[in-house]
C-alpha cells in the first residue's frame, strides 16, 4: 500500500541509543532510565509474521481503504511516522513506517489495534497488541 508522504522520524536517534550513542568515548555506564530486561527473548525482523488479508479484522480493512484514499483519518496521530523502537520491523531510513489506527469497538480510546505502512507498496503490517508483535498482510489471499 502507498502512503502519504513521508515526515521525519526518530529511527536514527533510537538506534543510535540501542546501539549506545555515537561518539568516541570507550567508558560503559548504564544509563539512568534504562529499561530492565524482561525476557531472555529479543525480538526481531525474525518475529515478523505473515497473516492473509482475508484474516484482518474488519476495521483493519476499513483503515486500509482510507490509506488508499489518504484520509481522512479518525485520530489526527493517524499518518505519523513510525520510529520502529521496538525493532521488530526491517531496519530502515527515518520516515520510512507510518501509522495509522485501527478502531477498536467498545474502546473509549485509539485501543491496541494498528496498521504500519512501509514506502514499498503493499508493505503493510498488522499489530493487534500495540507494537508488540506484528504480521506483514499478505493481499494476495
């Protein structure tokens, strides 16, 4: 799926801190606000999993057609680029993954359920559980 065009993201600036800054310095200090692990279990491009577009709620069809029109949309968060902090998704150049909502029933908020556009076309993924985990849509079935 092609999206809008694309806006400036933190990508940079979150691998840059994942992969410890940038500069010359070789002292390793855990910094104040790290996160604890969690789980021995890291995630990446390898958790990706596929789900056919047939599969997809509804909603997340809804939210695929207004991104083919190009709104509007019901969130104004709705089109924002997609930093991928997370890492689950190919590495890419800022800019590259957009978001966009896709609405719960009964949510009183934008809930958990999201669709993440890539540049290439028809490069859209699934999250179901709000950047957890995600499922690449395949159209074709």
């Amino acid at each position: 799926m092609k999206t809008p065009p694309r806006f400036f993201s933190a990508v940079a600036v979150a691998a840059a801190l994942l992969l410890g800054g940038v500069g010359g310095s070789t002292a390793i200090a855990a910094p104040a606000a790290q996160a604890p692990a969690v789980a021995s279990h890291t995630v990446s491009v390898a958790d990706v999993g596929d789900i056919c577009a047939s599969a997809l709620p509804a909603e997340a069809h809804d939210t695929l057609d207004l991104i083919e029109q190009g709104g509007p949309y019901p969130y104004e968060q709705d089109g924002t680029v997609f930093s991928n902090r997370e890492g689950i998704l190919p590495d890419q150049s800022s800019g590259y993954y957009h978001e966009y909502t896709v609405i719960t029933p009964g949510s009183d908020d934008r809930g958990a359920r999201r669709i993440v556009t890539g540049d290439s076309d028809k490069e859209d993924y699934y999250t179901a559980d709000h950047y957890a985990s995600f499922d690449l849509v395949d159209h074709a079935c």
